[in-house]
C-alpha cells in the first residue's frame, strides 16, 4: 500500500515539475543570450534557487539547513557534497545565496531542453575520456578565476550503496588546492529516504536536511595534502552522517 501511495505521490510531483519546467526553460534562453556575460551566470542561479524553492513546495518538502551562516556569500569556494538522490540538485542551489556551477555528467547535456541548462549553467564532463576530464579541470580553474564558486561530489555518482559514503576521487580536492581556494562542505543528510537513488517512482514527502561544516582553507596546502584534504573532508561527512 504504502509503495502505491509513492507511486500516486510520484505522478502527482511530476505535474508541477513539468509545468515550470515549460515556464523556465525561456527564462533560461532569455538570460544566457541577452545579459551580459558576466551577469548571466548571476541570473541563471537566482532563477534556479527560484525554481528549486516552488518544486519543493508543491512536493510538500521543507528544506532544513544547518549552519549557513558559515558561508560567506561573497567568497568564492569550491563546494563539495555527498550524494544521495535527484532531490540533491535543487538542494544544493537552495543551500548558499552563492553563484556556482555544478560539475555534470555529458551524457546529462544530451536530454532535450534540459541539456540546454546543463550546456549553459554546468560545467559538463565524459568521465571516460581522459582528455575530456583535463579539459573540464581548466574549465572549473577559469569559473574560479570569474569569481564564480564550483560545486562537485567527490563521490562521483548518487550512492546507491548501503555505505554512508562511497570513495571520494581527487578532483574537488585537487582543484581547491591548485586554485588556493577555500573548501566548504556541505553534508546530505536523507534526500534518498524521500527520493530513492534506485527508483524515480518512490518519492515521499518531508523534510530534507543538510548541514555545512566550517569551511576550510586551503592557501598554503600542496599536492602532498590532497589525502589530507580527502580524509578531512571525510571524516567531517562522516561524524555528521552519525549524528544524524
């Protein structure tokens, strides 16, 4: 019964995702050809933190954040994050006032429509191609450069694992101590339980949690302190994660 009752919950989510996804997709085409290049990306994220916070509410899911008031809304960091389901997205953009963009799969910029944002908005990566992923690391050191924040999950992909957290990669961590830019931390507390990574048909109303953890700096730091980084950056997950 209660599986059924996801499933009606489910279609009945999909009705307002698809109507303001009808809505926004201009609003985006607006910005990213009519402002000015470097106000465009400005824009896009208050329009998607505008977006994030009309589907949360008619999905009948609160958004609880912990500790905001570490980040500084006029620095520019490289964010990183656990990863849990599809709800993360518009999570993350609800998380922080600042402008970033979000590391993507290519295969994502390949959908109709929904590529055009990912094109646009993300920074998008063939994690198969070598070549490919060195690009996207220039990409993100020239987004930081702009003042602009990027936003990754080390983890790589939604855990879909009974594990807490998967195996971090090096690359967030890697990119914060190229660029000499402050890490900040942001830890997924139960988006799955309310959208499962195995299944886009069981979603469930409630409250998602997230917390952010002190940023931390890393001038100074080399590529000796990548592992120092990772395992920091983990065990401040972790503890979270336990306490929750």
């Amino acid at each position: 019964m209660v599986k059924v009752l996801r499933y009606i919950y489910t279609l009945y989510c999909f009705i307002p995702f698809l109507l303001s996804f009808i809505i926004v997709i201009p609003l985006y085409f607006i910005i990213f050809n009519t402002w000015p290049k470097p106000r465009a990306p400005h824009a896009a994220h208050k329009l998607s933190r505008t977006w994030a916070s009309f589907l949360f509410f008619f999905f009948l899911m609160r958004v609880e954040i912990k500790s905001k008031q570490l980040i500084d809304p006029d620095k520019t960091y490289v964010f990183v994050a656990n990863h849990l389901s599809m709800l993360d997205i518009p999570l993350y953009a609800l998380s922080c006032s600042n402008t970033f963009r979000f590391l993507a799969k290519a295969e994502l910029t390949k959908i109709p429509l929904l590529g055009y944002i990912i094109n646009n908005l993300y920074i998008s990566v063939n994690r198969s191609d070598k070549a490919d992923r060195g690009k996207s690391i220039e990409k993100m050191k020239a987004t930081l450069d702009e003042n602009i924040s990027v936003f990754l999950a080390p983890e790589g992909t939604r855990n879909k694992t009974e594990q807490p957290l998967m195996e971090f990669k090096e690359g967030a961590f890697r990119l914060a101590i190229a660029a000499q830019k402050p890490l900040a931390i942001l830890t997924i507390i139960n988006t799955h339980r309310h959208l499962s990574p195995k299944s886009m048909f069981q979603m469930s109303p409630g409250i998602l949690k997230a917390v952010w953890s002190e940023p931390v700096e890393t001038t100074g730091l080399n590529e000796n302190d990548i592992g120092f980084l990772m395992n920091l950056t983990r065990n401040k997950m972790m503890e979270i994660l336990a306490n929750n």
